[in-house]
C-alpha cells in the first residue's frame, strides 16, 4: 500500500501534466508574409474557441484538484483499493487534452460536444466512485450525503449530454458550464 502523500504527489503530477498538454494546444497560426491588420484579426480571433474550451477543462481540472486535494488532506491512510480508484480516475483526467483540442477545432460538431461530454462523464464517474468508496466501502471519511449527491447528479448530466448533443449541441454546453458554476457556488447554495 502506497503512503497518501505519494498518491497525492503523483495526482499532482499527473494533472500538472495534462494542464501542460492542453497548453502547447494554444498556438496562433503564422500570418502570412505580406499580412494585413485583417490578417491579425482573423488570426487573433481563430484562437478564441481554443482559448474558450482550455479555459472550460482548466476550470473543470481545477475544481477535480481542489476537490481531491481536500478530500485527501483529510484521510487517515491509503488502502490498495484507493490507489486504483484513483488510478481511474487519473486515466480519465489524462484523456481531457483530445476531446478539449477536438472541441476547439470543430465546437458546433454533435459528435465532438459528445466525445468531450464523454470524457466528462468519465471524469465524474470516476470521482464519484472514488469518493463513495472512500465515505462508503472503506468508510476513511464520514459519509456526506450533500457531496455524495453533488457528484451523482454531474456523474448523470455529464452522461446525458452525450446524447443531447445529437439534438441540440447548445444543452450539452449548459451542462459543461452550469456544473462548475454549480461547484463555485457558496456552501449554503449546496444545502
């Protein structure tokens, strides 16, 4: 059984990792030789849905980090079975970079707000069953049924947005914004 510390260094790491990899994403096109001011415009602003979706996943990676920090700040050892769950859930923040690029390239393409809803979906999951196995199966913290909620229901709208990216790419994207915006709330807007 590895030490919490260790565990928490690697996460760390690990996010601090595909944070870097989403960056080198964010690049200007060359201008062209003899370019004009409407060339730097035109170039400027191409890179505004990458700069939107890197901001979306930074946030989205952020609020996981902040959250796992806290939560391992407070255990009072590791297990083999954490490790693993955690593992999955590192394995599904390492896929964030390809659909954020995907959906930076293409943001009006049903199949890439579902592939990037996808990977959201994972990403939830795979925090929800961390925290349930940590407050539940191997009871290292006390049950909070608030969090436990939170996480189910964006573990279920990540979910659904897979679909309702075919019928409307807009609702999947209330989804991607409304879940952090739910997670920045103050504390008394969770009760």
């Amino acid at each position: 059984m590895l030490a919490k510390n260790r565990i928490e260094a690697f996460s760390d790491g690990v996010i601090a990792i595909i944070i870097t990899i989403m960056a080198f994403d964010l690049k200007l096109q060359e201008l062209p030789a003899q370019f004009t001011p409407a060339d730097v415009w035109k170039t400027m602003l191409g890179v505004v849905p990458k700069l939107l979706s890197y901001s979306l996943s930074f946030i989205v990676l952020a609020i996981m980090w902040l959250n796992h920090h806290s939560m391992f700040d407070r255990l009072p050892h590791s297990t083999s079975k954490l490790v693993w769950y955690n593992m999955f859930l590192l394995f599904a923040m390492s896929l964030i970079p390809m659909p954020t690029a995907f959906l930076a390239a293409h943001p009006t393409l049903p199949q890439a707000v579902m592939f990037y809803g996808f990977v959201l979906f994972l990403n939830s999951l795979g925090f929800y069953l961390l925290r349930r196995y940590v407050e539940v199966e191997a009871q290292l913290l006390p049950y909070n049924r608030l969090v436990q909620r939170s996480n189910l229901v964006s573990t279920l709208l990540y979910f659904s947005s897979i679909p309702l990216a075919f019928a409307s790419i807009y609702l999947p994207f209330l989804i991607f914004i409304g879940i952090p915006v739910w997670y920045f709330l103050p504390d008394r807007f969770h009760k």
